[in-house]
C-alpha cells in the first residue's frame, strides 16, 4: 500500500510537537512561578500550557525537574540575548544596559526560588554554578566591549558586577523598594567620568 508520507516520518513530527510542548511547559511554568511561586499546583501549570498533567510528567517527572528546566531555561535566554544586544544595539553601554535589565527581571521574578535553591534537593546543587558559567562570560563581553568604547570605565570584574546587581535585587517584591532604580544608578555609575 503506497502512502505520501515517506517511512518514519511520523517520529521526526512527534519529536517536534513534544518540542513544542516542552516549550509550552517551559513557558507556563515560569509566568506561574512568577504570579505564585515554584509551590503552584502541576495542574495550573498544565491548563495554562494548554496540555495534560500526564505531559508535565513525561517531561520533568518531579517538581525539581521542572523547576530545574525553567531556571536553566531562563538563564540560557539571558545568556543569548547578551551577544544579540551587542550586536543589534545602538553602543555596547546600550546593549550592556539592556542586558542588565534582561538580568535584574530574571532575579527579581523568581519568586520561591531562592528557598528552593537552598533546599537538599540535588537536583539544584549545580544550579548556581550552571548560572555563573554561562553569565559571568556574558557580562565580561558587554563589560569589555563597552571598556573598548570608551563608554564603561576599565577594570571593571564581571562577577562583582553580577553579585552587586543581585545583592540590590533581594527584596525587591517588597513594593516600597525599588530595585530597578538602584540598578540603573550602577548601570549609570559604570560610565566613564
């Protein structure tokens, strides 16, 4: 019996929809975590990514899993957008700025992170060195890029930077804290004088 579709060519289309669906899953889960935290429940997580529970599943079999996925998600998105700022961008303060403000909305919307962070869950331990391997190079790019225009003052570290923006970004879902403004007086403080 002769068909159009060519042999196994229903696999490489399930591997695409289960793609998308990871991505869905990806996206959900973190607009959830921001409005309500890592301890939301599986099933607001799945009616918003327009699946099943039982795909949540597939894909990340515990919560960890999931937590896990979106923050490295996450942070592979910050880590792409460096190069693509400095390259689009209208001068490498600019993109740095841009970048920076890409970073503070990561931190700042991690509700529930941080605790899980902590906690003994293995799953988590590599986070944090994950999230420095692939930002600290970001930011040493858009810090000499910026160095190289004469528009970032020299010697600055990168991951003093990176330390110094997430320290002003701790409590920043207290509303009478403006976290945001604090890091644009650095961003503004990083031009030469």
């Amino acid at each position: 019996m002769a068909t159009d579709a060519p042999a196994g060519s229903a696999r490489p289309r399930k591997r695409a929809d289960a793609e998308r669906n990871k991505q869905a899953l990806l996206d959900a889960a973190a607009a959830a975590f921001v409005e309500s935290g890592v301890d939301v429940a599986v099933r607001d997580i799945a009616a918003r990514a327009g699946v099943g529970v039982g795909t949540i599943y597939r894909h990340f079999p515990t919560r960890a899993d999931l937590i896990v996925a979106v923050y490295r998600h996450q942070v592979e998105a910050c880590a792409e957008a460096g190069p693509a700022l400095l390259a689009a961008g209208p001068s490498p303060h600019a993109a740095l700025t841009a970048w920076i403000t890409l970073f503070v909305d990561f931190l700042v919307t991690k509700h529930g992170l941080a605790a899980a962070l902590q906690s003994d869950d293995a799953a988590f331990q590599a986070l944090h060195a994950y999230f420095i391997d692939r930002l600290l190079p970001v930011c040493a790019e858009l810090l000499d890029a910026g160095t190289a225009a004469g528009e970032v003052i020299p010697g600055l570290d990168p991951l003093t930077l990176l330390r110094g923006v997430g320290n002003l970004c701790i409590g920043a879902e207290d509303p009478r804290y403006d976290a945001r403004g604090m890091v644009a007086l650095v961003i503004e403080g990083l031009r030469p004088r």
